[in-house]
C-alpha cells in the first residue's frame, strides 16, 4: 500500500469538489494519533489554484450565511492570508492545520475523513496545544492562558473566539472540501512517486561537470553569503540547488557517460542518463549531495590506505604533505598499478565509481568530499598549528624559534653593554644592570609560560627550555655583578 505521502504527491488538484455531505454518518473518533502523522501529506498541495476556484466559492455562498455589510468575498481574509504565506504557514503543514482549522468550524473531521483514516491505520487527527494556543493568540492576542501542562484539548477549545469574518469561514470550507475530496475519493488512482534511480544520480554530476554556470555555482555553493543575499533571503547553495533542479527536469538534456571499461564492465559502452519518471526537487538534490560526500570519501579513504592510491609513490617526508594532498583521491594510469577501484565499492552500486571518475576528471573530489588540509583541522589530539608558521615541518620550526630568540637575546644584550658603556659613574651602571636584570628576568617569565600553554609538540618546548637555561646564566652573572 503506497503511504500518504505517495497517495498526496501524486494527485491532480480538483477545482470542482462536490460539497460535503450533511447526512454524513456519525462516527465514534478513537484516540488521538501522532502529532505529525500527516504533516507530510501536502508536499505537493496546489493552494493556489484551489484559491482562485471560483465554482467553489459559489458552491459555499449559498450554504453560509452571509452579513450584508461583509467585505468583498473576492478579497482574500485573514485565514486565507494565513495559509497561503509559506512564513506563517510552512507547505508541509498547511493541510494538517486547513483540517484543524475546519474542526474548529464545526466540521467533525475525524468522523468524516473516518475511511481514509482507517485504510491508513489510523482512528483521528491530531490537534495540539500548540496549534490551539496559536489559534488562539491569533484571534485574540488578549486571551491568557495559565497552567499550559494541566490544561486540556477540550479546555483549549472552550476558549478559542469564534471566527468573525464570513470570508474565513468559506475559505475553511473550500479548503476542506478539496482536501476531503481528494483524500476519499483520489486515493484509489493513485501510484507511488517514481524512486531515484542510479541514471539520477549520474545525471547530476554529469550535468554539473558539463554545464559552466552549474559548476560554478557548486564550487560557490559552502562560500558564505553577503549582506545584500542574507537581505533576500537567499544563499549560494540555494541559488545552486535551483539551479540544479531547472537543469535536471528540463527533458531537453540528454547526457551520457564516457567510456570507461577499466572502471568497470557496466562502463563498457555510453550509459544514457536523460530525464526519466523521477522529478528532482531542492531537498532531494541536498541530500544527494550531502550523500556522494559520505559515500565517495569512505571508499577514497579505504582506497588509498590500501597502499594503491595516488600517494603510493610518495614518501612521508613533510616535505610531501601539500603534494599528499593535491593527489586525495586522483587516479592516474601512469603511477598507479591498474585501476582497481572497484574493490572498494562494499556494498555500493557500481555507479559510484563513475561519480568519483567524474569528480576527479573536474577536479572537484576535495570539494565535494569537504577535504582539508592538516594544518587547517584539529582534533581533540592535537592542536592547529598557528597559521604564520607556514607549511614547513615542526622540527624546522622550532629551530627557526630557537635561533630567533637567541637574535634577540644577543641583541638586548649588545643594547645593555651599549647603555652601560655611556655612564662612567658606578650608580648608573648599578643601576642599568638592575635595569638588565628585571629585563632578563621579565623575558624568562614569557618565555616559561608560553612554553606552557602555546607549544604544540615536543620540539618547541625543548627549544623554549634551552632558551630558558641561557636566560637562567645570563641572571645569574648579573646578579654576581651586583653582588661584587
């Protein structure tokens, strides 16, 4: 049996539903189910053209009573205004609170939607605080509710302002009506939204690798956005998701995969990757992508610890470590042993292989993988190493320290004989050695705690303490000086 989110997505939108039948049977509603048993029922739920349905609107007049000094049943109310607004009201849940709204209303939802509800194993549709006590606010902002944990459906209800707006209440009505016709009499002609084939998949990176606008919108897709796009709501990855989207759907692309036998034997001849049956949407495209990151870099990783990998002919010198990098996940026939990347599918479709040969030959296996270099991460095992010490080793680092810190020490030196060397009179030149020594001394300390807190590897702190044994004999000679 196809679940409700099949049933819905698949349904045409009714502009002409029969009305509601007043003699409908009473039926006893069991208890309540989930909260969000059928958030997901309107993920394809034309609103708009049941807004503009005059024969609807007509259909409703007659059985409602309508004031005569009423506005304009043509413009919209503030139900209507509510529901249509995707801020107020996300897609997702605007049927779930169309059909709460029309309990509200006096419309017994769960007795009359009662075939629906059983043929998907369920007794009522749920209405919770929160929805009431929005309601609520909503109709009134002066209403106080107290004691929320203790306070029950039934007496959020009581409480809730009947609607004024004669406009709202038919609006609910059509609403309702197109939902109940839709759930009780379209359900039967339904078919299960097409699946995500590996053809998709394929197609939306060769889609991206050929097309210039799209990739460069994915290469911009995790760089932050500015003001002015914050401003517009939008962000590089939603401007790609469209994007990506509008290429996807459009039949008119037809794609196909190179030759590549060595890869693997389905690649032997092209595979023809044009549109099908499954319709690709924004979310379904982040979760595609956010999928060949998982997938791609666990087969690379096992790849190239194998010892067959790109970086097999390199040592592990840190000399290497930029080149390491480059070459993540590169194949290339000259170095490496035959291609034999298929042996680390697992249990991966062999489609895959193709994806990670498509990325590689566009360069962007470190970009959609999410790939960082070392001195760009840290772990709870290490620290990140400063971002002025360049990419040079730490051993080298640490003697390109020592080394510096000796200059200056032999430089303050020089400058005290020099200072010393311009007072003849004992009394200056005690007191420049003071001087010299609250300076040495004051150094030490420095030198001590960040030997402490900042070193981040053995050499550094054995090159901070040398420093510290010099500092120590030049404050022991003053201190003698001043002694003598």
């Amino acid at each position: 049996m196809p679940s409700i989110t099949d049933v819905v997505d698949a349904l045409p939108i009714a502009v002409d539903a029969p009305p509601i039948a007043a003699d409908a049977p009473p039926i006893t509603a069991g208890a309540a189910s989930d909260e969000d048993s059928l958030s997901s029922e309107v993920s394809r739920h034309d609103t708009e053209g049941a807004l503009t349905s005059e024969a609807l609107r007509r259909a409703v007049d007659g059985a409602f009573d309508v004031d005569e000094g009423a506005d304009d049943m043509n413009a919209p109310g503030e139900v209507e205004k509510l529901l249509t607004d995707d801020n107020e009201t996300p897609p997702k849940e605007r049927m779930k609170r169309t059909l709460f709204l029309a309990k509200t209303n006096g419309i017994d939802v769960d007795n009359d939607l009662a075939p629906f509800l059983e043929k998907n194993g369920k007794k009522s549709i749920t209405t919770t605080k929160k929805m009431i006590l929005q309601e609520i606010k909503r109709r009134d902002p002066h209403v106080r509710v107290k004691n929320m944990k203790n306070t029950t459906n039934e007496s959020l209800m009581a409480v809730l302002p009947d609607l004024t707006d004669a406009r709202d209440v038919a609006y609910i009505r059509t609403q309702y009506a197109i939902i109940r016709d839709h759930l009780l009499n379209g359900a039967s002609a339904c078919t299960p939204t097409a699946q995500r084939k590996g053809t998709d998949i394929l197609r939306v990176f060769l889609l991206i690798s050929m097309l210039p606008d799209l990739r460069l919108a994915y290469s911009l897709s995790q760089t932050g956005s500015n003001r002015e796009m914050l401003d517009a709501g939008e962000t590089h990855m939603s401007k790609f998701l469209q994007l990506l989207v509008h290429y996807f759907n459009d039949p008119s692309l037809e794609v196909s995969t190179p030759c590549q036998p060595s890869l693997h034997c389905s690649f032997a001849e092209p595979i023809a990757c044009n549109k099908g049956e499954f319709e690709l949407t924004e979310s379904k495209a982040k979760k595609l992508i956010s999928d060949s990151r998982r997938y791609l870099t666990t087969m690379i990783n096992d790849w190239e610890k194998s010892g067959n990998g790109s970086n097999q002919r390199l040592d592990n010198s840190d000399d290497d470590q930029d080149f390491v990098f480059d070459l993540w996940g590169r194949f290339d026939a000259e170095t490496c042993d035959g291609d034999d990347r298929a042996n680390f599918l697992r249990h991966l479709p062999h489609y895959w292989l193709m994806v990670w040969h498509l990325c590689d030959e566009g360069d962007l296996l470190r970009f959609t993988c999410a790939q960082l270099r070392d001195d760009h991460t840290a772990s709870s095992l290490s620290a990140p190493p400063s971002v002025s010490r360049g990419s040079g080793s730490a051993r080298k680092f640490a003697q390109q320290t020592l080394e510096l810190h000796k200059q200056i020490a032999d430089s303050v030196k020089n400058i005290g004989m020099a200072v010393a060397r311009c007072f003849d009179d004992t009394s200056h030149k005690r007191a420049s050695k003071i001087r010299r020594l609250d300076k040495l001394r004051a150094d030490r300390y420095l030198v001590f705690r960040d030997s402490k807190c900042q070193a981040s590897s053995q050499d550094e702190r054995d090159a901070a303490t040398d420093y510290v044994r010099e500092l120590d004999e030049m404050i022991d000679e003053l201190k003698a000086e001043l002694r003598g």
